[in-house]
C-alpha cells in the first residue's frame, strides 16, 4: 500500500517521500497521503507504524459498527468460522441459542461495555457452573475479535478481556458405578429390552462403539474418524490422525478393544470403523441412557428393592473415558503403559490429572512390556517420555 520514492529536495540533498494511495471500500474515494523523511531509516519506521493503523481505519465502516449487534456477529461467525472449527458444531448451537434469547443480543457491538458484561456473567453463575460461563466468555471473546480482526469494525477494545473471568475447580469425576456398565451395554443390543422403553436398539452397533470408548478412552468424533487402514490389530495399537489437539496419536488395543473390533470389521462395508456419524451416536446414547435406567428400574421392581438414584444419573458419553483413563484396581498395568495412558489422552499432564482416579486398593505397577502392552509403543512412546518420568517420582 506505501511506496518509498526518493527524490531530490530544496537545497539539493536527497530524501524519501512516502506515498500511500488507497481505494475506500466503503466509499470508492481514494484515500492519498504523502510525507517527506530526510533518511530512509525514517520513512520505513513510519510507514510500518502507521500503515497497518490506516488500512484498518479504511477497512472499518464506523457506521456499521455503531449498528452491528451482537447478534449479527453471531450470524456472521456461524457462517464464516464455524465451519472451520473442530468444534464449531457446539459453538453452532451455543451461538443460536444467542441469537433467540440472549439478554444483549440486540446491543451494538460498539455499545457493549465491560459492566454489561460483569452483569451478564454474575447473572449467569447462578444458573451454571463457573467452568461453563468462562467457556461462554471465551467464545464471547472469539466473536468479538472476529469482528475486530477479520471483519474491519472499528472498535476500541474487546471488553470480554478487560473482565474477572471466574475460577472453576468442578472437574467431572464421573465414573461407571456398579451395574451400570451391564445395563448400558445390554441397552445397545438390537433386541428388546425390559422397562418401559421396550423397542430394540435401532443401531445395531452401538454395543462396540461403548466398548471402544471404554477400552480406548477415544472421544466420540475419535471413533467417527478412526479409518480400518489405522488399525493394526497384530501389533495392538490403532493411529488417531488430526485430533482435537492438532495431533495424531497412538493408542494402545486392549485384548477385549482388538476382539470388538474383529467383529466391527467383519460387519463393517466401509473404510471407516464406525459406521454412524457424531450426531448418530450422539442420539443413540440418549435412547441407550433411557433403556439402561428403565431395564435397571424394572429388575429392582421385580426383586422388590429400592433403586439407586445415583446410578444413570448425570452420565455422558465422555465420562466412559474416565475408565480408561482412570486406575483400575486389581489390574496389572506397566508403568510405561500407564503413563502413554495419560500422554494419549492429552499434550499435558495437568489435562490428563482431571481423568486421573485415585483408587483404594494400589495398582501393581510392571516396568517392562507384558504381553498387552507391544514392545513397539513401550519403546517408542513410553521408555523415555516425560509422563513416564513424573510418574516414577510421584509413585
């Protein structure tokens, strides 16, 4: 946008004029600025210092952004960010419940000020949990920046920064308890179930599915995208390529992982190993939930026993993680094993301590492969890794 020129000045010595000559999109007026240095250390330090203030300026319609609400930011980032967000089907429906009811969706953006937002999120707190409004805040911040970086709308400061965002220490902890993996497992049969709920599961594979959550701690868009080409069942290990993090990753077959997912293969006609998309699985687990707790229901009514209230109770999909995450009692487990548990979950120690179960009874702790644990991933992943390291120093 700027030109350098050099030129020759009243008393004979040289020196550098800046041109800068630019269309107004807004306006189609050309904007035309020049100024004069004596050396071009000058004019190039200038013009780095303000070029980029007035490509903005130009870029910016200030009118807009005196009627552009929030609302509209929302509408504009579900078309133009979402789609390129691994997430961006949560931020989708979050962003939509915003636009129907949300208590400043029709304030400009250029009007929102930090004590709006302090209101909206005390408000907020009493309704949710603190680790749920700090995730509304973060996408807050996300669509206001997309309007100030990526839309051209001239606005002074993003306040959603300039706002106490509040401290969260509610971790789920969520483990299955008691019978509970049997009634869910029993409820993903495609046969009829006892209870209420009594019509046969309609996908008829959403037993394996369970399975390999548990086994394998993947999340479900993990299993959606796992390919038959990334599973080598002889050497006990299947390859996640681009997940949540960025990464790809390495996970360890269990002995009943590798013979569930014999039988996948053998029903599978695809190059995927699940044959349901995230929303499928998504709907499956509901139907799942309601079969489980009835069938669970139904047999304490016909042993004349009261039910657990606690069991099926706040239960998601993601909580099957915790139990290949978590330690599991009365169960040998390498250490090196142990710690690629955690180091696949996550890139960080302080993410995998959140799946990390403390149990009552000690788990016996092997520093060599076993024969469920490849020599390929204990010395690739796990002979020298760090999460190795801090495991030894806190066992």
């Amino acid at each position: 946008m700027g030109t350098i020129i050099k030129r020759k000045g009243p008393d004979g010595r040289a020196v550098y004029q800046i041109q800068i000559r630019v269309k107004n999109p807004h306006d189609s007026k050309r904007y035309n600025h020049t100024q004069t240095f004596d050396t071009r250390r000058e004019a190039k330090v200038w013009l780095r210092d303000h070029e980029g203030e007035i490509r903005r300026q130009l870029k910016a319609n200030p009118q807009d952004a005196g009627a552009f609400t929030l609302a509209d930011a929302c509408r504009r980032y579900i078309t133009d960010i979402c789609p390129t967000l691994k997430g961006g089907e949560s931020d989708t429906g979050r962003l939509e419940r915003w636009i129907r009811r949300h208590p400043m969706r029709n304030v400009p953006l250029a009007e929102l000020h930090r004590g709006q937002l302090s209101d909206w999120r005390d408000d907020r707190l009493d309704v949710v949990k603190p680790s749920t409004v700090k995730k509304e805040l973060g996408l807050f911040s996300r669509v206001i920046e997309a309007a100030i970086q990526d839309w051209g709308y001239d606005l002074r400061e993003n306040p959603v920064k300039r706002i106490r965002k509040p401290k969260s220490n509610d971790a789920r902890d969520r483990r299955l308890r008691g019978p509970e993996e049997a009634y869910l497992l029993q409820a993903a049969l495609p046969e009829r179930q006892p209870g209420y709920h009594n019509h046969p599961a309609r996908n008829t594979s959403m037993e394996a599915i369970l399975i390999l959550a548990i086994e394998t701690g993947m999340r479900r868009s993990e299993i959606t995208r796992l390919e038959w080409r990334h599973v080598f069942e002889d050497e006990g290990y299947a390859l996640l390529k681009d997940t949540k993090n960025g990464h790809d990753r390495e996970i360890l077959l269990t002995r009943r992982a590798s013979e569930t997912l014999a039988r996948l293969r053998d029903a599978s006609a695809g190059e995927h190993v699940s044959p349901y998309s995230v929303e499928a699985i998504r709907n499956a687990w509901r139907r799942i939930l309601i079969r489980a707790r009835n069938a669970y229901h139904a047999d304490c009514k016909a042993q004349d026993q009261t039910p657990d209230p606690a069991l099926f109770a706040n239960l998601t999909f993601h909580d099957l993680r915790h139990e290949q995450a978590g330690c599991h009692p009365r169960q040998s487990v390498a250490l090196p094993a142990l710690a690629t548990r955690y180091c696949a979950c996550h890139r960080r120690w302080s993410h995998s301590t959140g799946y990390l179960t403390l149990c009552a009874s000690p788990t016996v702790l092997v520093g060599f492969p076993t024969p469920e644990i490849p020599k390929r991933l204990w010395y690739s992943q796990c002979r020298s890794s760090p999460m190795a390291r801090a495991l030894r120093s806190r066992l």
